[in-house]
C-alpha cells in the first residue's frame, strides 16, 4: 500500500486543499471512535487496490475519500443518498466556480 507523501521534515504534504481535507476528516472521524484503525486500514487498503493509487496524486486521496465514505455508511453515519447528493453539490458549485478560485458549496445558488 502506498505511504502517505510527506516532506523533508517528515510531515504530510498535499498537492491541493481537498487533500488536507480529506486526510483531516478521516483523522477526525477515528478520533471520534467512528472507526479504529485496523477498520480504516482495511478500507483504504481496498479504496487504493480499486483505483490503482500512487503516493502524490489525485488518486491517492480519492482513495482516502472513497474510504472515508465506505467506513460511514457501513457505520450508518451518513447514507449512500447523503453522499449522492453532496457530490452532485460539488460538482455544481465546481462548475459554477471561476477559473481559479476556490470551489465554495452552495454557489450554485446564487445568482
């Protein structure tokens, strides 16, 4: 399985915000005790071997996503609809974003 990209002094780096994003929100989940750690590892071993991952990529974190998400609808934390609808926010709010800009949800909304 591939290491989490980190820098010169060792800390973990991210090649865009939602990497930082993603990495954050399954650090806090665990620390919540929606999952341990043998469960994520699992998770993300599956996520990474499903879209064939490497360490600094887009596919990498898509792997933490995609397990993220898997770990909290078998949690029943959030459903499969729940997830449906916030992609299909973001991938509105993206293509009402301006070239770059950041991606804000709910700008689709307004006018």
């Amino acid at each position: 399985m591939p290491a989490i990209p980190r820098g010169d002094d060792g800390e973990p780096v991210f090649s865009a915000p939602w990497q930082a994003q993603a990495f954050a929100m399954a650090v806090e989940a665990h620390g919540k005790g929606l999952f341990t750690w043998k469960e994520w590892a699992e998770a993300l071993g599956a996520a990474l071997k499903d879209g064939d991952a490497e360490p600094g990529n887009d596919g990498y974190y898509g792997g933490w996503l995609t397990a993220l998400e898997t770990l909290l609808q078998r949690k029943r934390v959030v459903s499969e609809s729940e997830i449906r609808e916030r992609h299909d926010a973001w991938d509105r709010a993206a293509r009402a974003t301006p070239h770059g800009e950041p991606i804000v949800l709910g700008r689709e909304d307004r006018p």
